[in-house]
C-alpha cells in the first residue's frame, strides 16, 4: 500500500513538472556523455597499448616469412641467429642498459595479436607464420633506445628495431587531452544538473505543499514525504545517464566499428559491448547527483 | 492530555512574548475552548502541541510525554495522534471526498482494506454519507468543513485542534459543525478549539481558556464567551491591556445579536 502510494505521488509529480523533468533528463544525458566520452578515450588508449606497452619500451623484429627488409633477404630467422641475438643481449656491453628481456615467439605473438584486435575483422585473415617473433626489451633508462638501434638493426635475422613508445606518445598525450577536455566540459555540465535537478525538486515540492502539508499533519514519515521528491530527480538522472550510455554505444557501433575500423585497419579499437561496461558507473554517477541535490535541497524546502 | 508547564514562546526577542508563563492543563476528553483577539496567543498555543515550534522556556506535555523529548523521527508519531481542522479546511482540490479522507490513512501506511472499511464510517460520523464522490469544490463549506474533520479523526487521535474551524461559516452552518465536534467529543477524543465566534461558545457552555497578549486571564467551566465579570470594569481592563475597544463592542454586539436569535 505505501509502496503503490509512493508510486503514485511519483507519477503525479513527473506529469506536473513535466518540462522540468525534461531538462533534468536532457541536462544530465548531456553531463554524462562527456563523462562517458573521456572513460571511452581511456578504454581506447588502453586497448591501443596492447599487451607490451607497459611493460617494455623496445621491440627488436625478427625475420619472418613475408619480411621485405633488406636485413632479411636470406629468409627467416634461422634459430642460431635467434641464439646470437639472445647472447648479444646478454654481452656487458648491451646488458648494462637493460633491465631484463622477453622473447615472444610467433604463436605468442599471435595470441596477443588474437586479444588486441578482437573486434577487428582483420584478426581472421592473419595466421601466426605471418608474424614475426620478437625480443621485448625493458630498457634501465627508456632514453638509452639509440644503444639498442644501433646494435640490433645491422644484425643478421633482424627485421626492424622499433621503440614503441616514440610511435604512439604523441597519439596517446593528445587522447589524454581529450579525455581533460571533456572531463572539463562534463564538470560544467554536472554542476547545471545538480543546480537544475535542485531547482526542479523545489518547483515539485512547491506545487505539492498542500498535500506535504498535511501529510506532515496527520503524521506521514519523513520517509514517505520526501522518496516521491527524491526518486522523481533519481529517475530523470537515470533516463538521462541511460540514453548517455546508449549514445557512446552508438558511437562504439557506428564510428569506431563502422567508419573508423575500416579506414585504420591496423589499429585496435574498443568494442561497443566495452563500452556497456561505463553504462554501471554513469547510472551511479546519476543517481550519486541527482539524491544528494535533492536531499540537499528538500532539507531546506520541505519541512518535515 | 494537554499540559503546559510556565511555558513562554518569543518569537522575536525585542517584542513580547507571545505566549508569557502559561500553566494549563486540559484532560483527557474535555471540550475547551480557546478565546482571545487576534495576536493573543491561541494559534501559537497550538503550534507548541504539535511541536511546530519550541517553547522558549517550560514544558508542553502532551499524553504525558514532554514534546520537547521527543527526538525529530518521532514526531510524526506525536502528530498521529493529533487531529486538526483549520479555517479554510485544507482539502485536496482534485481529490474526492473519499480519497481525502483516506489520504490520511495512506500516508501513513494503512492497508487498502482498513481504508475501504473506516473511511465510510466515519464519513457517516459527520454527516456525509452518500457523498464520497464529490469533489471539494461541489460541496458546500459546511460540508468542506465535515470533510476536513472526518479526515482530521481518521486515524483515531487522541486529540482534536481545530483552529477557528467555523470561521469561513455562517451561523446555523457553524452549529452543524459543532453537533459533529461535540459527537467527537463524547467518543472520548479531546478536542480543543480556537475560535473567535461567541454565539457558539454562549451555546456550547463548555470550558473557556481566555488569552491575552499572551497570559491566560481566565480559566471557567461552563463559561460564556465574555466573562461573567461585570461590564464597566471589563471594558476597562480591555483599554488598559491593548487599547483597543472595538473588540469589546463586537463581543457585546454578537451577544445581542444571539439573544435575538433565541427568541425567535
């Protein structure tokens, strides 16, 4: 009974405020997109940053099947070559700057390979022989990359030394500028929900004051009188933060996997059902806005 | 039921108070009533019952409980047992008479069936039967007045406040409400009422609590409006108190007026 009750003061009070609720919802699926945005660039990074990235700065390519390189024309790398490599990693001159080293083999390439780009097509269409196998290096001091370069470019069985984070630093400081920039903008606009959603909870309990009257009255619990006020900005929270999460879920879909995917094949892009995972937390943050604005502001215009 | 304890309210600290050193006790299903111009302390006198405000100093005691103890969650339980009825009656425009009535017992978490098999009840108490149906604006103000009443005893309180509850109502309307108050008041409930209209204090002849600027100046059973005290030297303790005579003059004009009406 108090429940239908409750319910029911609910509806009441969404169709009253009917335009008010409507701002609220748009205002915070505004706030909470951008939020939503800065998550989805960081969930970007991370999956750009593959399984290596965090833990060695440099990669020294072997030979593979398909390699172009002029390093590379008698073939594969046979396993002495790889031995010789291993062994000159190990010599004083280069271990002096080294941390510790990893060699990935090609079906460990491969399967890194396989959970980088899960969401991309183009996981179907590479075998492991086409990938070459590696050694990761963990450089003491990431500077010292040159001393690597010029002692494993000119190596027999070598394909290519690459420093990976030369590659993708600029790529990844620009995508954490994003993430600042819409974190910004979703500060402003979170302060416009907690003010709106404060303005529309006043609005309801003042166009309400009759009933709380005398609810107050005949001795209703301060329970009763304020969920409806609290729960009316708590759903518009919601509705707003949900249609938040189903746009980053369209712009998962149709941008990165439709428009983007196809143009950079050879980057990995998050998958939308990745970005469902912000969907928990936006809902939270909604709710988290809209009940302590509205508790804050019925303690100051409903009295109980 | 009601007791007051050297109780004084400042509202504002350079005015005087509104109530000053007040000691009353009204029990357990009496019918007082409460007199006095306007700014003489009733409404704040009520207020204090349903702990809307804080004695400045002394202690209101209502059920035996000292309402000044009573911790901020616990006062809706306080007001449950407190009934009140105002002036302009205080309905919900858009709701039925049955649903106004039974707002009272929703709110406060009673089951559907409880309502469907009180409310009818005790809409028939005061005189209503028949017209559950009607919206506030269909009905007269009497039976406004039967509605805020039947909604303000519901829930069964111990204790009725009724606020100038005749105020908006012409005389013979009034005497209807106070058949229903008196009903109430003979099923046990306390009633204390606040009212300027002298015809029904004269006719009620109940116990009469007389404020003035805040001090109780008379306490009778079985009272009139306007004291049995003789009327040159009312008139002038009245000059002296407020400097206000008209009041003096509407009470005697209201006496005339119901003598009237008696020997019609």
């Amino acid at each position: 009974m108090r429940l239908a009750f409750v319910l029911a003061e609910i509806g009441s009070g969404l169709r009253r405020n009917l335009s008010m609720v409507v701002s609220v919802i748009l205002v915070t699926f505004v706030s909470l997109t951008f939020v939503g945005a800065a998550g989805m660039l960081q969930l970007q990074i991370n999956q750009m940053k593959g399984y290596w990235y965090d833990k060695v700065q440099v990669a020294v390519f072997l030979c593979s099947d398909g390699s172009t390189a002029p390093g590379c024309a008698s073939g594969p790398a046979t396993p002495e070559q790889q031995a010789n490599l291993r062994k000159l990693l190990q010599s004083p001159a280069v271990a002096q700057y080294v941390n510790d080293f990893q060699f990935e083999s090609k079906d460990e390439a491969y399967k890194h390979f396989k959970e980088q780009f899960s969401n991309s097509p183009i996981v179907d269409s590479v075998t492991p022989d086409q990938l070459p196998a590696s050694f990761r290096i963990n450089l003491k001091d990431p500077e010292k990359y040159e001393v690597i370069s010029e002692n494993f470019s000119s190596q027999a069985g070598v394909e290519s030394v690459i420093d990976q984070r030369q590659l993708l630093e600029r790529l990844f400081s620009a995508m954490n500028a994003a993430s600042l920039v819409a974190v910004s903008v979703a500060g402003v606009m979170i302060v416009c929900a907690i003010l709106l959603i404060a303005t529309t909870i006043r609005l309801s309990a003042f166009s309400r004051r009759r009933e709380t009257g005398i609810m107050r009255l005949v001795g209703a619990s301060k329970m009763v009188i304020q969920l409806p006020f609290i729960l009316e900005g708590v759903i518009a929270a919601v509705i707003g933060a949900a249609l938040a999460s189903g746009t980053l879920w369209a712009v998962a879909h149709f941008f990165l996997g439709g428009v983007l995917s196809k143009q950079y094949p050879d980057t990995a892009f998050i998958s939308p059902a990745q970005t469902l995972l912000l969907a928990p937390a936006l809902i939270g943050l909604g709710v988290l806005l809209a009940g302590t604005s509205s508790l804050l502001t019925l303690r100051r215009y409903l009295r109980v | 039921m009601i007791r007051f304890e050297n109780v004084t309210k400042v509202y504002d600290q350079n005015a005087r108070p509104a109530l000053d050193s007040i000691n009353l006790e009204i029990d357990r299903g009496e019918f007082a009533f409460l007199v006095g111009a306007s700014g003489s302390g009733k409404s704040t006198f009520l207020r204090l019952v349903l702990k809307e405000d804080r004695a400045s100093s002394g202690a209101v005691y209502v059920a035996g409980q000292n309402v000044a103890k009573i911790s901020s969650w616990r006062v809706p339980r306080l007001r449950r047992g407190i009934g009140v009825v105002f002036q302009d009656f205080r309905l919900l425009p858009q709701k039925t008479v049955f649903a106004n009535v039974a707002f009272a017992m929703q709110v406060i978490g009673r089951s559907r069936s409880v309502i469907r098999e009180t409310v009818p009840e005790v809409l028939k108490t005061v005189g209503l039967e028949g017209k559950e149906n009607r919206l506030p604006h269909e009905l007269s103000g009497g039976e406004q007045q039967r509605v805020a009443i039947a909604r303000a005893v519901v829930n069964r309180p111990g204790i009725l406040l009724a606020d100038e509850p005749t105020g908006n109502l012409d005389p013979t309307t009034s005497m209807g409400i106070m058949g229903v108050l008196d009903k109430i008041n003979q099923n046990g409930t306390t009633v204390v009422m606040a009212t300027h209209d002298d015809d029904i204090v004269n006719e009620m002849r109940k116990r009469v609590v007389e404020l003035r600027n805040g001090v109780v100046i008379r306490d009778e059973a079985r009272a009139l409006y306007t004291s049995m005290i003789p009327v040159v030297g009312q008139s002038r303790r009245l000059r002296d108190a407020s400097g206000r005579e008209p009041s003096d003059f509407g009470a005697a004009n209201g006496e005339a007026q119901h003598a009237g009406e008696g020997k019609l």
